[in-house]
C-alpha cells in the first residue's frame, strides 16, 4: 500500500505535520458546523488557530475566503 500511496501520505504530512505541532498544545476552543449539510466544519485551537475542513463536493466560501473541495 505504501507505493501507492507513498505522494498522498508524504503530501499530507508536509501539510498537516506543523499544524498538528502547534494544535497538540492547545486546547480546541471551538468547533462548528458551517453548512446545512455537515460537510463543511470549523475547528479552533487556543485563541488564533483554526482549520476548516470542507470534506463535500462544491466549493464553500467562508468570511470571503474559498474553501475548494477535499481542501483544509
């Protein structure tokens, strides 16, 4: 599975790993659905650090920003 995988994984910890350091540390603070269908949510670590996941198929805007689909 790893040569399959091997540029989605490598990918994913070259995005995720500095923001896991940094989340790890702080308590979630907040969390939130952001669309009718659940697809879309918010999360908020300590006071300045937050991620939105958009795990549905159409683009999400949120205080203006575009969130694409399968985007963090």
């Amino acid at each position: 599975m790893w040569g399959a995988n091997q540029p989605l994984i490598t990918n994913y910890l070259k995005v995720w790993s500095p923001f896991h350091k940094k989340a790890v540390q702080q308590e979630m603070t907040d969390y939130r659905v952001l669309s009718e269908d659940r697809l879309v949510q918010k999360s908020v670590y300590g006071e300045d650090l937050q991620v939105i996941a958009n795990f549905s198929e159409q683009d999400f805007t949120y205080e203006g920003q575009e969130v694409k689909p399968g985007q963090l």
